[in-house]
C-alpha cells in the first residue's frame, strides 16, 4: 500500500477515536490520550434517596369493642385512639379504616371516630395509624376486630321522640319498606314492652279482627303510656273522633272527621245548612237538635245518617285518605323515667333496630 494512502488512513482513525471519546457517557482511559472529559467527570456524583430512619408515632386504641367482641346492643360504636410520640402533638393526625365499610383510609379530625354498624351479622376490621402532618407515619397500626348482630331493619326504623307528659308518648317512624313489628320490644329502664297484635279497622258493629301489626312506609307508632281506652291496640281512621265522645281518648290524636261537601247539602234549607256548616268537627248532633228541623225531613234525615263512628267508617272506609297512618300501642302505665333514659327498640330476633337516649 502506498506510504500517503497508509498516512491518511491513520489520521482518519485517530480522528474518529477522539471524536467518540468527546460524546462518550463513560470516560474511557486511553493510554497516550489526554482528555478534559476525565477531570470534568470525576466531579459528578450519584445522587440517592434519602429514608427516614429516626422515630415513628406509636398508635393505641384507648377505647372501643374488643377484640373478638359480639356487638348486639347498640348499632353504633366508638373507637377512641392516641398517639405517643415525643414531638409536638399538634402536628400529629390520624387515619382510620374500617375493612368492610372503606375503600381507603380516613382522615380524622379527633382522636376518636363512630361506626354506624351495618344492618346483618358482620366481622369488623378496624384500624388506625398516627401520622405526621410531614408525612411520618407509624407503619404498625393499631387495629381491632369485632362482630356486629344488628337488626336487617336499622336505619329503617327509628324512634323519632318521646314526650314526657301525661300519658307519655314514645314515637316510631318507617322510613322504609313494610315491616311485620309483632313481638318487638321496646326496652327502658323502667319495664321492658312487647309489641303485640292489633285492629286495622275497628268495627264496634261487627265481629273486630286482630292481625300483626305492619308499618307501612311513612307509618308511624305511638307508643302511649296509659291503658287502651279500647282495650287493644289500633290503626287510626279519620271516623275516630266520634269515639271521643264515649271514650276517653286524653286528647292522644286530634280530630279530623270528614265533612259533607257544599253539595251534598245544598237542597236543605238555609238554617239547616248553617247548622251542618257550624258543627265542631266529630260533633254527633243531638236529638234536641235533629228535632229542630221538623219543617225539613231531609235534613233530619241527613244528620241522622251522616255522622256517627259507624255511618263515617260505611261512607269513607274505601276513601284513599281513610286511614291516618298511625297506630296507637298501650303500655298501660308511664314505661320511660321522665327526667333520662335509654330506650331501645329490638326486633323479634332479639337484635337491635335503634337506640334513643335523652
């Protein structure tokens, strides 16, 4: 080979190593070759994360089921936790889960958090974690496990109120399906009350029927604290108020008896319309009144068939405003202290429904 073409190709060569030594991400020693990159290079280092490894809040649960604890009387629990740590506690929060109720965990604005409890049988997993508002968590948390029987009717059912007067009165709400509550109980410090059967539609008139009692959504209960004054438990109708007038009812639920319509009585005479349209409501005209009317027959005939509990339940019973949506449940006697108490609603199972605390 030439000598000139042998020179060229070497000088090409060496070029072509200089040039890949400049753009190389590694510096490669070359015996003979001198290059910058090499001191410029011995200056870069690494860099990696840095872990924390000083000291973590420690979690405890102060208060709250037990572990392996039956929960049965109450449908709401209350864990109570803290943290000990030895920073500044106000830079301390807490975050809680509930396996079977969260998807993630919870923050909580104290140390303490309570559990609506689900309606069924169910295994909790609780768990709570202190953390620093930096981010320091405690990587043990605290946790518990416990089981829950509640009634499948909780949150359906509840009781709405008491009113401490004379006779008492204690009331339930369906906020829910219909629900069969014969054999429930109604538990105070005082007595413990089970509910029983009941008349749908009271027909002195006719043979009565007993039957379960069902609330049906948007009914209510009244539990009273005074013997029945018809010595069972009832569904009210809007024909009621006349059983006012022979029984005495202590003013339990208010009068609300149908009226007859401007048309019904239009062809009666002028004093007879403004006697009928003057009746206080549930008002069974008397014979001295009836009598008054001699000069128009049909307007005695009228106030002779019209009012009564009887003649109101055989003209509306099939009215879609008939019934009240109300039954009315006797305990007999005062069933709650007046001053506090803690009542509880169980159903037939035995399990709890709602818990009222006044």
């Amino acid at each position: 080979m030439p000598k000139k073409v042998l020179l060229a190709f070497l000088v090409i060569t060496i070029g072509i190593i200089i040039i890949a030594l400049n753009f190389s991400p590694i510096p490669i020693p070359v015996p003979g070759i001198s290059s910058n990159n090499s001191s410029k290079n011995s200056n870069i280092t690494t860099a990696y994360p840095t872990y924390y490894s000083g000291p973590r809040p420690e979690t405890v649960i102060v208060n709250g089921p037990k572990d392996g604890e039956i929960i049965s009387n109450t449908p709401v629990v209350t864990f109570q936790f803290v943290a000990i740590w030895n920073g500044d506690f106000r830079n301390i929060i807490f975050e809680t889960k509930i396996d079977e109720i969260d998807k993630d965990w919870q923050i909580s604005s104290s140390n303490s958090r309570t559990i609506q409890l689900l309606p069924g049988e169910h295994v909790y997993h609780f768990s709570v974690r202190a953390k620093t508002k930096d981010g320091i968590e405690d990587y043990t948390p605290a946790s518990r496990r416990f089981i829950g029987k509640i009634s499948s009717e909780v949150g359906q059912i509840k009781i709405t109120s008491i009113l401490n007067s004379y006779p008492q009165k204690l009331v339930l709400y369906n906020y829910g399906n219909d629900v069969n509550i014969s054999n429930w109980t109604i538990e105070s410090s005082l007595k413990k009350i089970t509910i029983s059967d009941g008349v749908k539609l009271f027909r002195p008139d006719n043979k009565m029927i007993f039957e379960d009692i069902v609330l049906e959504n948007g009914d209510y209960l009244y539990l009273i604290g005074k013997k029945s004054p018809l010595n069972f438990n009832f569904y009210l109708n809007r024909c009621f108020g006349y059983l006012t007038n022979a029984y005495d009812f202590n003013f339990i639920f208010l009068k609300d008896c149908p009226r007859p319509n401007q048309t019904e009585i239009s062809y009666f005479s002028n004093e007879c319309q403004f006697f009928i349209n003057n009746l206080n409501a549930c008002q069974i005209p008397s014979s001295n009144d009836i009598n008054r009317f001699n000069n128009d027959p049909a307007c005695q005939q009228f106030l002779n068939d019209y009012y009564g509990y009887n003649a109101c339940v055989n003209r509306y019973q099939y009215s879609d405003n008939f019934f009240k949506k109300e039954w009315y449940v006797f305990a007999n006697e005062q069933f709650a202290d007046f001053n506090h108490d803690k009542i509880i609603l169980k159903d037939a199972t035995g399990a709890i429904v709602d818990v009222y605390q006044y």
